[in-house]
C-alpha cells in the first residue's frame, strides 16, 4: 500500500516534526529516535524515543505534499510539509521538514537547497500515486 509506504519512508527523515491534532490540542513531536511504523487492522502506530501515537489509515482520505507560507514568521517564504486529511477536511497528522530557509541552529538564513531534497524527492516519488497530491 502506498501510503504505508510513505509512512515508512517519513519515519527514516531526520529532523521532521510530527505534528498530531489540529483544533484546540496540538502535539509537536520531534524525529529523535524514531522507530520502524508498525502497521495492523488499517492503522499504523509511529513512535519516537518519548512518544507514540496511533492513527487510523481508514480515516485518512487523502494525503498532501504541501509547501504553504510560514503563518508565524513572515521572513521565511515557504514551509514545506505532508499533511494527513480526514473527509471532513480535518489534519490529525502533519509532517514537517526542516526549513530549508533555516541553519543548523534554527536561525533564519539564505536558502539552503540541500535541505529541500529530501521533500523533493519523496514528493516525485509518491505525488500522482494513489490520491497523493502536491498543493
């Protein structure tokens, strides 16, 4: 399955930020010590080091590659992220890339190309696929 696929290759991504919730509670949970998805009865558990969660692949309706102006700071151009959407138009996941427009010490910078690789990359290779998109 595609989107299991995806899920296991964005586990393998340093530095991306799994957001889960959207609405009034919000979990930001970084990449530290990410484990191998596991995957049974139409939902997928991801974990980290010090968090988990488990999401419903049922529910998922369609998956976006997205790259979207920063909403917190308008001197960074761009964010890029996949986002995991409901049939309602709800978001219960998002993964964030590490900005390319960002150092290594989180400061604003030039861009940075090579940080944009990877999102690149995976979009080309799951975009078109199974109701994947880019946005």
């Amino acid at each position: 399955m595609v989107i299991e696929d995806l899920i296991r290759d964005l586990a393998k991504v340093p530095g991306i930020v799994w957001v889960v919730g959207s609405g009034p509670v919000v979990s930001e949970n970084s990449s530290n010590g990410m484990k191998a998805p596991e995957f049974a009865n139409g939902s997928v558990t991801i974990e980290a080091d010090n968090w988990h969660f488990h999401l419903n692949l049922d529910r998922v309706d369609r998956v976006e590659f997205v790259e979207q102006d920063d909403p917190h700071d308008a001197r960074i151009p761009a964010m890029y992220l996949v986002r995991f959407a409901g049939a309602q138009g709800e978001s219960p996941v998002r993964c964030y890339f590490p900005s390319p427009y960002r150092d290594d010490a989180g400061e604003i910078s030039a861009l940075q190309p090579e940080k944009l690789k990877t999102f690149e990359a995976l979009r080309d290779a799951y975009a078109g696929r199974e109701g994947i998109t880019f946005v």
